[in-house]
C-alpha cells in the first residue's frame, strides 16, 4: 500500500457516526437500511434515490424535542428548509417539533399535511404579500420579522383578516460561527435581519407596540449552519439578551421568548465530531440563564430550529457506477474518475461549498485493494463533483451501487433540472418496508411545463 491508503476493510465499514442508525451491511455484504436491500430499492424504484431511514430521523426528532425542552425550550422547531415532505412534515410533528418554513411552498405542505397553525414559524427576508397573508389566514403562531417593511406588511394582512398576529424580531448579532462563508448568516454583511448595532431592534419593537394587530413576543437570532461547538451561540446570547435587557430599559417591554435558531452539525466524515444534542442543548441553556443573571432580566423562554441535525444523518443517495476513467496524475498517482448517474442537480453541495462526503460501495462487500477516486456526476460541467477526494475498491465496476452517507438535507431540497434530468425520487425505509415519500420526476413532468408540447 502506498502512504496514507486506507485498508480495504475500513473502505467497507458504515462508521455509525456517518450512517442512518439502521444502516448495515448483510451477512452477503450488500448494504440495507432498516431491513431494505438497497439493491432492492434500485430495482424497485430506479436511480438515484434518496434513501431515508424513517426511525432514525423520528428518533432524532425526539431527541431535540426532548434534550431542548430540558434546557428551557418552549419550542423546538424543525427547519424545513433541509428537506420537506408531507410525510416529513407529520413524522417531526408526531415527535413533538414545531415546523419552521421560509416560503409559501414550505407553508403549503405543512398544510397539505394538516400541521396545526400555531406549531408553525414563518421566516424569510423578502416575504411576499401572498406568502403574509396565507400564513395570517392559516394562523401561523409565529412570524419572524426580517425588515421595517414587512413590519407594515405583516400588519396590515393581520388587520385585514381581524388577528392579532404573534412577531419576532430577527437581529444579525455580528457572530460568524466556525463554519462556511457562504452559511454563516449573523455577520452584518448579509441579507438577513436587523443589525443590533444602532438602534434597528429597538426602533422595529417600538414600531410593533404600536400597531394592534402585532403582537412582538420575542427576538431571533441565527449564527449559521454546520456548527460544532456551543461557543458561537455564548456570543450570541450574550447580545441577545443585552438587546433585550435595553428593549426592557427604553420600552418595558419584556421580552418572552429568544429563538437562537439552529445550526448544530453533523457528521460528514468519520472525523467530523459533533456535540452530543443533550450536551449541546444544556451548554446553550446554561449560556442564556447566566446571561440573563448577569444582565438582572427573567429567563425568557428558548426556541430553536435544528434542520440538518434531524434529517441530514438519516439520509443516504444511491447511485449507478457508469463510466471509470484512471487518470495519472503527477509522479506517478493515478486518480480515477467514477461517474455515476446523478450528480450535482441532486447535490450541489460539494460545488457550492466544496461540501465533503463519505461515499461506499453498497451492493456488495470488497476486499480489493483501495484505489483514490473521484465521484463524479452525468452533468455537462467540469464542478459536476459529489466526493472529490474518495478511496473505493480497485474491483468497482459499471453497475455497482454506491451510497453517499448524510444527504437528507439540503440535497433533495436544493435539486435542479439542470441538462433536463429529473430529480430523485425519495423512499423511506422502516421494519423491512419501503415507501415512496416523493416519486421520481419524469420527462413527461419536465415537458408538461413547455406549453409548445
């Protein structure tokens, strides 16, 4: 073997911290989740697929639920940005979260999927009109307000339909947590918010108490995505409840609740360490109680929105191997390019964010000696990349499978019809059983929307 190869035996392995809990391989070395042959759901249901193992991310619902409202949550919303479903949406609801959607088609599944108005949160920093006005007809609990503008918007669909409507307030707090540029959304430079620094908070309350049909009962901050530790969300505390210590002082107005947002990572790679949720849930708890002892205000009540941390590890991609192209490399180091038939219209994440994955071979078992690849996909670009640096076995062949592990979020969601390819279906697999949560677009679902066919 040369320097730094890996064995062929931990090229095989599912490191539990990277697959769905119910994921294994079978006494033939094929790869199942929860009990599903994944050759299975190729033949059933083509590729690529989206895979979701439905236990694990019901068990990672409750877990939040649970640990959050332990460290003082009143609520803990599940981000449907990471993927949404009507199926989803009544999974996380059963295990007790709220939804937190950010546009009218967000808005529309959770009630396609008959989720109570009051477990739902609406964000987004340009809410359109229509978008205001189905939340506050729907009842909607929980509005973030994103801008001055929307303060009037929002208002006005409230009056028109005789509620009152429930407000927080959105404050970018100048934190950037340690994670990519592109997702780390408390800095000032950026779309989301009102700044904490001169005033803006301060004057959209006061804005708010004056209207009848607003009712502010809290403020939300958010730090970024992908997020390790509990240090970004210390500094981020500390100026929320500052902020509302001097909402206090200026305007008696207490503040009720504090939404800290999500953000909490995942494991990408086996070296990816992420907190304990029930670790990372008491540190944030325990950061807002000392800042608010500090500051002489009530604790106010906590809400959160964790997305990726629920459906991100309980989803897996298959894919069919194509084309395997060795290409040599300097000194000698040949890398070989693995094309497979998806590509960066259902994960644009490593082209985006140079987003990192595991990848295995998943219908069989090898001990082949290991040879440095690169995952790439159909696509008519040369950054159609899924794993850019992988190691799998040096007998792969043209219809294998392979799986790439932590895809629930934000791949399915974020696909495109890029080179006209429909997307992925998505199926989920519980106790033996498998079960279509989106059906695979067709090239007839592409045509129809061309009104010249």
């Amino acid at each position: 073997m040369g320097s730094g190869m890996p064995s062929a035996a931990s090229i095989d392995s599912l490191e539990s911290r990277v697959w769905p809990r119910n994921c294994q391989r079978d006494m033939a070395g094929a790869m199942t989740v929860a009990g599903v042959d994944v050759r299975d759901i190729a033949r059933d249901f083509g590729t690529p697929v989206f895979v979701i193992d439905e236990d694990d991310l019901r068990s990672r619902a409750r877990e939040y639920a649970q640990a959050y409202r332990k460290a003082g949550a009143s609520m803990v919303f599940y981000a449907a940005k990471a993927f949404l479903s009507t199926a989803v949406a009544r999974w996380v609801t059963e295990e007790g979260l709220g939804i937190d959607v950010a546009t009218g088609g967000e808005l529309a599944v959770a009630i396609r999927a008959r989720v109570p108005g009051d477990l739902l949160l609406m964000h987004g920093n340009n809410k359109s009109r229509e978008e205001i006005e189905a939340a506050v007809a729907y009842g909607v609990g929980r509005i973030v307000i994103d801008s001055f503008e929307e303060i009037a918007r929002v208002a006005q669909a409230a009056a028109h339909a005789g509620r009152v409507q429930p407000v927080l307030v959105r404050a970018t707090v100048g934190v950037e947590a340690h994670t990519h540029e592109f997702i780390a959304t408390a800095h000032e430079d950026q779309k989301f918010g009102l700044s904490a620094q001169g005033g803006a908070v301060e004057e959209a309350v006061r804005r708010i108490s004056k209207l009848p049909s607003l009712t502010l009962i809290g403020l939300h901050s958010h730090i970024g995505s992908q997020i390790f530790d509990a240090s970004g969300f210390q500094v981020a505390a500390a100026r929320v409840v500052s902020l509302a210590q001097r909402v206090y002082d200026e305007q008696g107005i207490e503040i009720e609740e504090l939404n800290l947002g999500g953000g909490m990572g995942i494991a990408y790679l086996d070296s990816d360490d992420p907190l304990d949720v029930a670790q990372m849930a008491m540190q944030i708890g325990d950061i807002v109680a000392k800042e608010c002892a500090d500051a002489g205000i009530a604790v106010p009540a906590l809400a959160f929105e964790p997305g990726r941390a629920i459906v991100g590890p309980a989803g897996i991609t298959l894919y069919e191997v194509g084309t395997i192209k060795p290409v040599e490399l300097d000194h000698g180091v040949v890398r070989t390019y693995v094309s497979v038939d998806g590509g960066m219209s259902d994960n644009i994440r490593t082209a985006l964010y140079g987003a990192d994955y595991t990848v295995r071979l998943a219908s069989r078992s090898s001990m082949a000696e290991p040879m440095l690849c690169r995952v790439v996909g159909k696509h008519c670009e040369s950054g159609d990349v899924i794993v850019r640096d992988a190691w799998l076995p040096s007998d792969l062949a043209a219809g294998d499978l392979l799986a790439v592990a932590a895809t629930g979020a934000y791949c399915r969601s974020m696909a495109s019809n890029y080179n006209f390819v429909p997307k992925p279906g998505v199926v989920a697999a519980r106790d033996g059983v498998m079960s279509t949560v989106l059906r695979r677009e067709t090239m007839d679902d592409l045509m129809n929307l061309d009104p010249a066919t």
